[in-house]
C-alpha cells in the first residue's frame, strides 16, 4: 500500500512539473505585454492564492525574458524523469521532516548508509564515509578542519592560539580552481601565508601536472623553517586541461611528512567504468576526495559528495563532517532517490557514453590540419582541450621550406595574442552553430586561448550524442580555411593600407577579423572637436557605403566595449579575397564622401555670397530703372496717366544662380527664349581606376578563379575578338600600289555612281542594301 499522501506529493509534483515545462502557454501575450501588471510585486492577500496561480507565477518568472527563454526551455526540456526523482526528493525531504523523532533517525541513517555504500562501491573507495554538502568547495573546508583537530591535539581547547608555535600549510597547485586558496583562507580564518601554490612542470612531463620534485623542495623548506605541512590539494583532471597529477608520488610524499591527500577533478568520474587509468585509479588510496555528481549524471539539485577516511568519528563531528541532527542527514535524499532510479548500469552508462563522445572528437581532430590537441591521455581523456595553430606561418613556405629554413619569419607580430584572439572567435561560434555539444572557451596558462570539450561536465543535462560530435567537426572542418586565409591576409592587407593615402591602419590585436582601418580626414585648421565630428561622420558614411556593396565581407563598427573609435572593422575574409581592389575601394569612397562633404560646405558659402551679390545687384537695378522712367511716373494717379498715353517699354532684368560654375547670371535669355538655360556641363564623374570586368556572379572583392574551365573560356572570347578584328582591316596592298584614304576614293566612286540611274522603286533603298542585292544576283 501507498501512503496516500506521498501518492498525491508525486501527483502535485508531475502537474507542476508540466506547467512549469509548458513554455508555450500565452507567449504571445506576454511578448506583447512585456511588462504585465500581474508581475509588479504588491501585498500579500488576505485570502491566498491557490497552487495553480503560484505555479503561473513562477512560470512567467522564469520564462518572462525573452533573451533567456530559449536557452532555459532547451535545459528544462533534458531533464527527464531522473531529474524528476531528484526534485522530488527535496519535497520529500519536506515531508519527511514532520515525522516524529525517532522514525526521522532510523529513515535518516537507512537512507544515509545506503547512499554513502552505493558511492564507496561504484567510485571503488573502500571503508569510507561521505559528506553530502551544496557548495563543492565546502568539503575541502570541512576536510581541512578535520585534519587541523588531528594534527593540532589542543586545537579544540586553545583555538588559534596553537597555530602560532607551528603555522599549518596548505599545497595547492598552480592549475587549481582559480580562488580555491583565498577562499579556503578566509573560511578558516588563516593568513594567505598558509597558502603555498606549487608550479607545474616546466621541462618533463605534462605542463598541467605539479611539479613533485619542487613540492618536495617546497616541504622540506618548510619543515626546516618550523611550518606544519598539513595538507595537498591534487587533480584528477584540472579545471582547464583536465590532467591528472602523479597521485602516486604524491601520496607517497604525503605519507612520508604525514600530510593529507586530497584529490578532486572530473576524471574521478571514470572510476565507475570497467577500464580505468593507472593515474587516475591511484586516486582510491588517497585521503579524501570530491565527487561532482550532479554534472557527471545530469542530475539537477544534487548535492556534492566528499568521501574520506578517517578513525575518530568525535573529530569528524568536531569538524562539521558528521551531524547529530537528522534533518541534516536528509540532504543525501535527492541523490538516494536519483540513484535507485538509474541504477548501476545506468550510472556507468552515462560515464561511458561521455568518455565516447570525447574519443569521438579526439580522433577527427587528428585529421585536420592546423588543429593542435592538448590532451593526456589519447586512449582515455574524458576532456578534449584544442586549438587553431597554423604551423608554417609564411603563406607559399611548405614544410620542407619551413624544416630548411633556420631563421624563423612570422606573418605577424604579437603572435600569441593573434592566435588567442582568433580561438576565442572559433569557440564562440562552434557554441553558438552546435549548441548542444557544449565547448566552451578556456584561458591555459600556457597554450593560451583554447577550446574546450568537456561531456562529462555538460552531456548529461544537454543531451550531448555523437551526432552533435560529427556536426561539430564538420563546422571546425569550414572555419579553419576562413581562419587560415584571414591570418595569411592580415599582413598583405596591413601592407597595403600603410601604402595608400588617405588610410590609417590601426593595430587592434583583439579583434578576429581582416584588420581595422581608419579614413584620416584631411583638417583645415579646424579645431579638434569640429574634426573629431567630422571624421565620425565620414567614417560612419563609409561604413554605409561599404555594407551596400554585395560582397561577402562584414563590415562593422567593431566590440562594443574596448574598440576603437571612428574606424572600421573587417571581420574573417577567403582565400580569393583581393586585397588590394578592397583596399582601393575603400580609400576611395572616403575620398568620394570627403569631397562631397566640401563641395556641400564651399556649395553653402557660394550660395550665401551669390544671394548677398544677387540682392545688390537687384537693389542697382532697381535705382537705375527709377532714373530711367522719371519721378512723375512714380506718382500714383500722374503716373497711371502718363504710362497710358506714353508707355514705358522695360525688359524685366533678373538673376539666375548658377550651381554649377557658382556665378550670377542675368535672365534676359530666359525671358527671350521662353526657357530656361541649362549653362555650363558638369564634369563627368570619376571612376575608380580599378573598375574591372567581373564574370558572371562574381562578388566584389573577388580574384578571378584560375582554373582550366575559366582560362579555355576567356582565352576562345580573345580569340574570337582578334579574329573579329583582323576581319575589319584592309587588304594587303601589292607592290607599287599606294593606299587611298576614304577621303580621296569617296569622289572617285560618286563620280562612277553619278552616270548609273537606280531602278524604279530602289530610290529610297539604302546603298548598302542595293550592293548586296547586286552580289547576290552575281552569285
């Protein structure tokens, strides 16, 4: 029988999990209405609010921004029903919280005991016992404690005052979890000086890996200085890379200065498979480790685990480890429940189908060109860590040039900073085309900008397959040529702005395009903010311009945060880009927008002179006219009179401004003529030099294809172009015989027409047409 009540928290649980996932539900009402009403919090009502509308609520809550709406309906949508087991533990939890006492403990302690055997078992770490903590950091701390009352006898007694004879140190290495140290400082209340950071190998071995013989320099030093080493922070499987340190040699020289070993990683994660690593099963015997099992089996509000060996259960509790209540204890609920319910081939499933998808990628990977992997293991590495690196930077140099030549010549200066800024664009936009495969972008220490492809972490909650794997391949596969020619260009592109007049090269080493360049504005003496204005205005002109051309290339204002002002900004080109048409054409439409923007200036000053001269010369013409027709005809009733008996003939004199040559003209023409002059012909408009005949559907900015189908194509139209001409030229000439011009044959032969009379009907037949008739009828 079931308890009725469980029956209907199950019952609640499925209905407010489909709500909850019902994304579609009135989304056209809430994009129209962005800002409802019902979302502006006011006070609570007296009566209530029944499930149905809190639900609601918290819906609209959770998918009422458009920007986070796809991304959280995607992420809810792979949940599942094992998802489902976990939220319902926390409501369990709830439930069984309200029971009495002494059923509390034994249901605490059953479901405590099975889920810490179930994880010593699967995770191979035998006699062990569990932490169940939200924050994964807090078993460090809590393991930290521990072994400080161990070391420290008096500790509980005397506090802090016992650190002072001895100071405790902690080893973490260099490839730890940024902030890890700090924060485990501040939480135990230590100087940062009890923090010792070891370095990683430099000359041998993996560069992730810590360095053990330094640590081993590292402990001695302290010793001898009167420090406590306390305890080692290993990986198995750093945060960026994923290497797993010597766990070996590192718990022996923990065991040698009686230091606690504490190892945690994602690699720990392939413990659970059939076949494991001998670097990575040496984490068994350490002392303490932390298990991430909410990422590995995409479980959602799981709490981490630390497992850990340890004798005296009072430390333990003195520590935090353990807890005398048993509410406390129910944290290990969702996971209880989770665990059941995929049960032990379900868990070593998941791990193993995200260890394939990292060999999947790894193996790809080593077919492309220019793709340098920095993986540790290549038969089992559960993260996949890459990079675009073209190896032989010169663009014609091949690789016996590049072995030949000992004096080595890059395409680009700041090299490093130009390839981390170009992997930052290529994992961006592998994340944004393939989604679900989860790569994201990592900064290693020594690599640099890198790539990141970590299933274990994401996998689970995207539902990662193998499919998304060959996808991301195939669009890694098209941007290393676009990544490629863009970096072979920056150089010759660079080259060619410097040359031209008129341009200005700015170096942005962030950007992850073709390059930046800036029209300089030639200033008259104008003050820096009137030129700053107009150099923003050419410049964002230009940019205008060059987005209406049909071309294949961005063009843009640059970052929003950090670029430059007034420049533009080229994004990734081909390999068929010509650089210099590009750079040509945009020199000159800035010349053209600069030469526009002064003809409309020096257009608005001729204009304001020419009314000023139109308006005296007007004012004269109108005194001269007042001399011409006399002071009695200006009288009113004199003059009507007089002008009837004796009109005054006067031609209307105007003005006419000339836009063109920017002079007066007088409109006596227009009034003779009845219409207006059109004056003096512009000058035709310029063209660019480099204007070229393109082939049909070729883009701007295009060299033509070179290959055998387009050479046999152009070469047959020039053939039949010299053919054509060769047609068209006289013939050749006999000895002695002198050549006339049309000129002097043309009376010759109006003489010889002149006695022929043309038949009837053929007068109006044109004489071309006639002497094709005549030799038609001679053939």
């Amino acid at each position: 029988m079931v308890d009725p009540t469980l029956a209907e928290m199950g019952k609640n649980l499925n209905e407010a999990m489909k709500m909850l996932e019902d994304n579609q539900r009135k989304a056209e009402e809430e994009n129209e209405k962005k800002y409802a009403r019902k979302d502006i919090p006011g006070p609570l009502q007296g009566s209530g609010q029944d499930m149905v509308s809190i639900l609601q609520l918290v819906q609209n809550l959770m998918h009422g921004e458009e920007e986070e709406e796809s991304s959280q309906a995607y992420r809810l949508q792979n949940v599942g029903e094992q998802g489902h087991m976990a939220l319902l533990g926390h409501s369990l939890a709830a439930y069984i919280s309200v029971l009495d006492r002494e059923r509390l403990r034994k249901l605490t302690t059953r479901i405590l005991s099975d889920t810490t055997l179930w994880l010593c078992r699967l995770f191979r770490y035998e006699n062990g016992s569990a932490y169940y903590h939200e924050d994964d950091r807090e078993g460090l701390l809590k393991i930290c404690r521990l072994v400080i009352h161990t070391r420290y006898e008096d500790y509980t007694v005397e506090g802090f005052n016992v650190l002072y004879t001895k100071q405790p140190i902690i080893y973490i290495s260099s490839a730890a979890r940024t902030g890890l140290g700090q924060a485990l400082c501040n939480q135990l209340g230590l100087p940062l000086s009890c923090m010792c950071r070891v370095p990683c190998n430099t000359m041998f071995g993996s560069q992730h890996q810590m360095d053990v013989a330094l640590l081993d320099r590292l402990i001695k030093d302290d010793v001898e200085s009167g420090k406590l080493p306390l305890l080692l922070v290993a990986n198995a499987g750093t945060p960026g890379a994923g290497h797993t340190d010597k766990l070996g040699r590192l718990k022996e020289l923990c065991e040698q200065y009686n230091m606690w070993l504490h190892v945690e990683g994602v690699n720990l994660a392939t413990l659970a498979l059939g076949y494991v690593s001998s670097s990575v099963l040496a984490a068994t015997k350490c002392d303490s480790m932390t298990l991430t099992l909410g990422s590995w089996l995409g479980l959602p509000a799981v709490p981490a685990v630390t497992l850990y060996r340890h004798e005296d259960p009072s430390l333990s509790l003195a520590a935090g480890l353990t807890s005398s209540q048993p509410v406390e204890k129910l944290r290990a609920l969702p996971l209880w429940l989770s665990l059941q319910y995929l049960g032990h081939d379900g868990i070593v499933e998941r791990i193993k189908h995200a260890s394939q998808l990292s060999q999947r990628l790894l193996e790809n990977l080593k077919n492309l060109d220019f793709i340098k992997t920095s993986v540790e293991d290549e038969l089992s590495s559960p993260v996949v860590v890459f990079k675009f690196y073209q190896k032989y930077l010169n663009r014609d140099q091949t690789p016996s040039a590049a072995q030949a030549s000992t004096i080595p010549h890059p395409i680009i200066s700041n090299e490093g900073h130009i390839y981390d800024t170009f992997n930052q664009w290529l994992g961006e936009q592998l994340a944004q085309l393939v989604p679900a495969s989860g790569v994201d972008v990592v900064e290693l220490e020594d690599e640099g900008t890198c790539v990141r492809f970590s299933p274990l972490m994401t996998s689970a909650v995207l539902g990662t397959e193998i499919q998304d794997v060959d996808q991301l391949v195939d669009c890694l596969k098209m941007k290393i040529p676009v990544l490629t020619s863009t970096l072979q260009l920056r150089e010759e592109f660079e080259q060619e702005v410097r040359r031209t007049v008129g341009l200005l090269y700015i170096e942005d080493l962030n950007w992850p395009g073709l390059g930046v360049v800036r029209y300089s504005y030639h200033s008259d003496g104008k003050n820096d903010d009137k030129q700053e204005k107009e150099l923003e205005k050419i410049n964002t002109e230009l940019l205008k311009k060059l987005n209406e051309l049909e071309s294949d290339l961005t063009f843009s204002l640059g970052p929003e945060f950090g670029g430059q002002k007034n420049c533009v900004y080229i994004g990734m080109v081909t390999e068929d880009l010509d650089v210099s048409e590009l750079v040509e054409t945009i020199a000159a439409t800035g010349r053209e927008i600069e030469e526009n923007s002064r003809l409309l200036e020096n257009m608005t000053e001729v204009v304001r002179k020419g009314i000023q001269e139109a308006q005296l010369q007007l004012q004269k013409a109108n005194e001269e006219r007042l001399l011409e027709e006399g002071l009695l005809r200006q009288i009113p009733v004199v003059g009507s009179v007089l002008n009837w008996f004796s009109p005054f003939q006067a031609s209307p004199k105007g003005r006419t401004f000339n836009l063109t040559a920017g002079s007066l003209e007088s409109t006596e023409s227009t009034y003779v003529s009845k219409a207006q002059g059109t004056g003096t012909t512009p000058p035709p408009t310029p063209t660019s030099s480099l204007t070229k005949q393109r082939l049909p559907g070729q883009k701007i900015f295009k060299r033509s294809l070179r290959n055998s189908d387009a050479f046999s194509e152009t070469s047959s139209v020039s053939h039949c172009e010299d053919l054509e001409k060769t047609d068209q030229r006289p013939p050749a000439l006999s000895p002695g015989q002198e050549q006339r011009s049309p000129e002097t044959e043309k009376p010759e032969q109006q003489q010889q027409e002149g006695t022929q009379t043309p038949p009837k009907g053929t007068e109006d037949i044109p004489r071309d047409c006639t002497k094709v008739e005549e030799q038609e009828s001679q053939r």
